[in-house]
C-alpha cells in the first residue's frame, strides 16, 4: 500500500459518492470548475498564489490502485460497475492558473480546471487542501519579508506546523515569499532550498556549564558556530561568547559567526548583547533572534533599530494563526457548455469560465484588476495562463528561485499602501458587464428549467 | 527513497547538529526529556492528549537509510565517523506519557522520555509535531463535542486543513474527542472509522433542476441519501423533496435520509426546513447543517432548539482557528543523573524526573492536581503511566473505542465550570515543596559549575 498522501483515497467521500451518481446516469460531458478566495481576512491586503507545483504533482499521479479500489467495495456503497470505471481514471484536461507567486484579490478565480466531470469533481478536496495552505503561507510570509526590511528570514516552524505536510511545504511557501531558507532537513533536501540549524537549550543544559557547550560546538562546526546565549542569563552568556570568541581567534582561527536570543524583550537584549560583543572586539558577531515572532513583532524589531542582523520565524506563520484559514472554494462554473453558478445565501458564484486581467499605471504599479470572461477583450494584461492540456504540462516548472524573483517584482508593483501591515482600502477589482449579463441569462435559463421540471413532477 | 513523512531527515538540522557535538565529545549518557504545555491559550479550559499512538509508530520506524546519510554527507556539514554512527541509530529508551484522551493542564509533563541522549534529542521535532497538533484538535473538538448536546458531529475540514497529514490526524483526534466519523475516505481506511458523504453544490448544478439531481442522487443510494437543499432557494428545495420523497416511498420504497444545509443563518432555515417536511409528511428526513460551524455556533444552534440533528464541522476545527497552536515544548530535565532547567525569561522550566498526582472528590469529580518528583508519595492518582522500556511496548495499544470511553469519562468528571465554553477560574494545579527544592538545588549546582568554569578560563 502506498503512503497514504499519495492515496486517491485522500479526498471527501462524497466526491466517490457524486462520482458513483455520475457513472449511474453516464453524466461525463465537460466541467469547468474554478477556485477562488471569497473574502480576504481582516488582517490582509493581498495574497499570494502558492502550492500549483503540488497541485501539478497530484494531478499527475492521480490514479486508484486495486488496493482502494478493493477497499471501496469492502464498504458496500458502490457498484462493481463503477469501481472498475475508476482503474482507467487518469486527469486528462486542461488547467490554466496565475503562476505561483502571482498576487491576487477575493473574487479573482486563481485557478480553472475543465475536464471530463468525473476528474474534475474528484480533485476537488485534494487540490483546494494543497492551493489553501501553500497560499495562506505565501501570504503571511511575504508580509514578514516585508516587515524584515531585509533582514535573513529563516523558517523555524516545523514543530508546530499542523503536521509533516504542513512543515514541508511552509519551507517551500515562506521561502517563495522571500524567507532565506527553513530549519527543516527535509525540505532542504527535497526543494533544494537553503537550511539553517544551530542548537537548542538542551545542548547547553546537558553540559556542566555554558563556557562547555560553547566551546564543543564551536569545535564541531568552525566555519558556522551559532550560540544560543538565553539559556540562563543572556548578558553573562554574552560575556563567555567574549571571552571564547577572542580565544578560539587566537589559538585556532575560529570565528563564531552569531549568537541567538530566543527569550524575553529580544530588542532590548540585543542591545545589550551588541554593547557587550562589541565591547569585547566582536563587531562581527552576528545577533540572530527568535521566539514568538510574526510580521508585527519583526517590524517593531526593525523599525526600532534594534541590532538584530536575522530572524527565526516560526510557529506563527506555519499556523498562520492570526488567520489560519482562506475562505475559498472549487466551483463549478460550466457543464455541458451550460455556464452554471451557485445562488446560495451569502455564497453565490459567478458563471462561466473566467479571466482576470490586471491594469498597470505608468509607473508599473498595480491600478485595478477586471474579473471577465475567458476570451473578453478587457483592457489589461491576463493572469491566468495554459498549465496542462490534455493532462500534460504545456511549459516547463518554474524554479523556486523564479518563483522568489516573481514574488519580489509583484510586491513592488503593490501600491505602498497595500504592501503595509495595516489594513488599506480594498484593491480595485470590479466584475465586468459581460459576465453581470451571463449571471442574469444563467439564472433566467435554470428557473425556466426548474419550473420545466415542477411542472413535469404535477403531470 | 521512502516518503518524506517517514524520512529520519523530517527534523530540525540543529537536532543533527547537535547530534555531531555529542558524538565529537562522546556525550551520550541517559537524558531525560519532558513534553509539556507552558499556558493554555485564553479560549480553553483544559486540554485533551492526543497523538501518541503516531509517536510510538514514528519512534518504532526511526533509522536513517543509507540515502538520507548520503544526502547529510553532500551538505558538507558533518564528518563521516559520525554519519556512520548513525547508521545504528535506533529508539531504545523508556516513554512514560499520560493515555490518549486524558485531560490535563498548563505545566503538567504529559510525556516523558528517558533514552541515551542521542535518541531522546534527534527525535524532539517530530515527537512535538505529532503531539502538539493532535492534542490541539482532541481539545477544540471535545469543546464541540460538549456543544453539540447528543446531535450527530461529523468532521468536514480535509480541504483547508493544513496539509494530507493534518487532514487525516484531525479525523482521529475529533473522532476520540468524540465526533462520530468523517468525511475524510483515508482515514476511515486507516483507523477504521465511520466515514460520511453526501454531495456537493456541483452535483446540483451540474443537473438542469434540482428536481433532477435529487432523484439522481437518490437512485443510486437508496438507502443512504442526504440531499444537499441550499444551492439555489432552500425552501424551494425543500418542497422539491418532499415531493420527490413522496413519490419514491409511494413507487420504489426509497426513504429519503436527510437534508443537509450549508449557508445562511442555519438555525431559521432549519426551522422553516422542518416546518415544510413536517407538513409534507416527511418527519422522518432528519436535518444536517454545515458551514463555518465551531463549538459557539453549535452551541447557540442547540441550545436555541434548532431542529437540526447533526452537524459537519470543518475549518474551524482542524485548523483550531480560535487557538491554532499551544505553547509547548519537550525540555530536557535530567542529563547523566543530575536534573537540568532552563531558566530564560518568561520560560524557565522544572528540573527532574516528574509524576502528575491528580486528587477527585466524593462525587468522582477533579479537584486538583499535583505536579511532583516522579516517585514521590503525593496524594492522588498517577496519570503518567509506563508505555515503551528498551523501545518496547509495555502493553497493546488502545483501540480508538477505549479512547473515546476514555475522553467521555474524563468530561464527566470535570468541574462543570471547566467543561463550560466560557473561560473559567484555573484549575488548580500545585508544584510540590519537593520539586521546588530541587529547583533550588539545581540552580545552586549549576551556579557553582559555572562559577568553576569562568574561573577556568580565567586561569
């Protein structure tokens, strides 16, 4: 049995159940689904498209092995002509996304899927669980990178991330977003992103004394030795860096390259910390800091000034949890070349297959964006781009460093105003007549079809 | 290569770091490491553990393979004595730890491992990743679970859970805290329990009229239809079912199941939902609801008497938005037979190997606990409990029915304060005189070390 992430099993029952009511009626004409976010959360301005490589990744590799299919009988809720339908089932349509990285608005379709009904409904759990939490990261982690004013940023959240998927891919999301790497080994190897790692207070607990462990690290890694100097009293911890620093210069050409603070008013102690090192001839010691951090907590640190040359960011972004969830979804906007939409309380969709184009000012910056049909002539350039056709990808991946790079000329195309931590008057996204006029024609033809069909039951 | 989830390398690189100080200075002696939560977030009273049976699957898997040593070995960053050392790395220590579903509080140990030093640090990460978010969601959905007052609690949060793992492991932790099942298909294959699924608003809109849908969805689960009713116009939709069931019972004998509801105020839609079923002969179709539920919406749901008998509970609950992390952490206690702490600012921590005594009154019900050394004679029950010795298990696991016997019988014995959503006065929880003794010793110890070592270099 495979692992269980790669399972096609990894999905809501109720996306086999519709998929058994499809099979039942031979309903597989072409769908056309998009995912959206329907408001942003209080606490952003924009977000930032992430997690599509993984999406490509699973699409790829979707397919039921005779293990799942034999355990879906074992439930007794399908027929046998069904599930043997589902050996063959492979993704085979289209997909057109904005790239990853690409910022965007509520209301913008970020993604479209058209395909067969039956694959494109399946997908459906999978993908938005992959989209949602590689975009919430992005998000929160460009704002850190934003608040760091170009400070190291490092991804120390593995621990508290919301299980192994989570810790993996927020090192891919936070480093798209403009952090320097993660502390996570694993996603070093995988992503080929940078890894950082010094040591934790139980290191320096099971030594005798601090002036002990230092030393045997700073032996066990010559060319990177990091500190961590709060274990007991940071400013005499600081002072034994000194000493250990000035002698291990001396003696055996050893330069420790920085020491961490992961406790208590971490501007205030890098203060002091700075004052003691430089003191002490160590101007070029790094202070490094940690602990409860989010984009609030680094921008107080950087706009104050305090001496601290890099962050570890981690359980607040990884959860993301001043907003830890997007409130987004997977529509259905056309089956069987009928536009369709959603008309729920609160809830309701629009129609059609969709393009968002984005208008910039003469200066290069963001000016408003137009939610329009696919092949509408709204002025302005197209976010959404082919991905797959036919299954199969119609570009090569963009690198992760391609990616950093997009993300990096998109927030410097963002209004200042959007770009700040501080809540702003929503970016300009309006909804184009056309697609106002589908909405009306798309209700007008579904109640004359309801009331076909009221009428039909009465007979 | 294995899955990553699996890999040795899914870990912080200081904790392989550290790993290579220690072999440097063949520091390998027994350590002794506490898992505990700092403060319960303001939104909760008590907590719930959960996740232990994933950490005693990960210890009883943890190797590295020769891949991952050969990957460690490309980085530069250790020496090859020590990469071979770790071929034979396996978990052999103790773990002592509270059962799953014990409730418990900020400050008590819920774990403990006692192992050659190496082991009880490489696994740190990965043992708090695992424990943390299950826990997080055991003591959320217990919240719920008390909310809910008997009606049907089904997860529906796989989508925007944070990744495969965090999608999966909230089904087990919301199902031991009480839920009945979930939507999630794997992890009713992995945990064998029961699993739920109806349809989406696509299945709806994909069909010309609802009236359509409905009879297809019908047909191919006789015996197990939920209608979804909130696509277009709930109360349209409900007499759409009231006709359809007539006519299917009348017909074919199909009884329809249920209705399920997923927006707008769900408690007035619910009533006037019962209302036309009622009225249409259909009392016995019961009445789901879903949407942006958490244990407040719940609560004021059935305590407002909605007549609705179940609910899906998603986002909110497997991303814990309210509370979407706890401050915990696994410290070293003891190293080589003398206890250790930490003392940073606002984290300092208990040294010593450490028991949890909890004391109940006359009525059964939990009057306070007490935090002490581990074989002290403090009164009360014991909650820590032997569970691996030499990387074995002392007894056969708990199946997830004894867990959630488990949960229910801790619930009804907590001070109804306590169970309450509101915020309550603390529980009380006591530091033994013996403990803060020893606290007092070891912080002398250590002071005299340090004193001995600054005086070294001083020389």
């Amino acid at each position: 049995m495979r692992h269980y992430a790669d399972s096609a099993l990894l999905t809501d029952l109720y996306e086999i159940a519709m998929l058994q009511a499809y099979f039942s009626r031979a309903m597989n004409q072409t769908a056309v689904f998009e995912f959206f976010v329907r408001q942003l959360p209080a606490q952003r301005n924009y977000l930032v498209a992430a997690g599509l490589a993984q999406v490509l990744a699973f699409l790829a590799a979707l397919r039921f092995e005779e293990n799942e299919l034999a355990w879906l009988g074992s439930t007794g809720r399908f027929d046998a002509a069904f599930l043997d339908s589902l050996h063959d089932l492979r993704f085979t349509g289209a997909l057109d996304a904005m790239p990853e990285g690409t910022i965007f608005f509520a209301g913008e379709p970020l993604l479209r899927i058209t395909a067969p009904l039956r694959e494109a409904q399946l997908i459906e759990s999978r993908l938005i669980n992959l989209l949602h939490y590689q975009t919430l990261v992005a998000s929160k982690a460009a704002r850190v990178w934003t608040a760091a004013r170009g400070k190291r940023l490092v991804d120390f959240g593995m621990r508290r991330a919301h299980g192994a998927e989570a810790a993996l891919l927020s090192a891919r999301a936070s480093h798209i977003a403009g952090f320097d790497g993660s502390a996570t080994t694993i996603a070093a190897r995988l992503f080929e992103l940078p890894v950082f790692g010094t040591m934790a207070h139980s290191f320096i607990q099971a030594h005798d004394s601090e002036a002990e462990a230092f030393a045997t690290f700073a032996h066990a890694f010559p060319d990177n030795t990091t500190l961590l100097i709060d274990t007991y009293d940071t400013e005499a911890a600081a002072a034994e860096v000194v000493r250990l620093a000035q002698r291990l210069r001396a003696q055996e050409g050893i330069h420790i390259k920085a020491v961490r603070i992961d406790s208590g008013e971490l501007g205030e102690q890098a203060r002091r910390v700075r004052a003691i090192l430089d003191a002490g001839g160590c101007g070029e010691i790094d202070i490094f800091a940690s602990g409860n951090l989010d984009e609030h907590a680094v921008d107080a640190l950087t706009s104050g000034g305090a001496p601290i040359d890099g962050f570890g960011v981690g359980t607040r972004m990884n959860t993301c949890s001043d907003a830890p969830y997007l409130d987004c979804a997977y529509k259905l906007v056309e089956y069987a070349g009928q536009p369709r939409r959603k008309r729920s309380a609160g809830k309701s969709t629009w129609p059609g297959r969709k393009q968002v184009f984005r208008r910039f000012d003469a200066h290069g910056m963001m000016e408003g964006d137009t939610v329009a049909l696919e092949h509408e002539a709204a002025p302005g350039a197209a976010l959404l781009e082919p991905v797959l056709r036919g299954g199969a990808p119609v570009q090569p991946a963009a690198s992760l460093a391609q990616l950093r790079a997009r993300v990096q000329a998109q927030l410097a195309s963002l209004p200042a105003a959007l770009r700040a931590l501080e809540p702003a008057p929503p970016y300009a996204v309006t909804v184009s007549p056309s697609l106002h006029e589908l909405a009306r024609q798309t209700d007008l033809r579904h109640d004359a079809l309801a009331a076909a069909a009221r009428a039909n039951w009465a007979t």
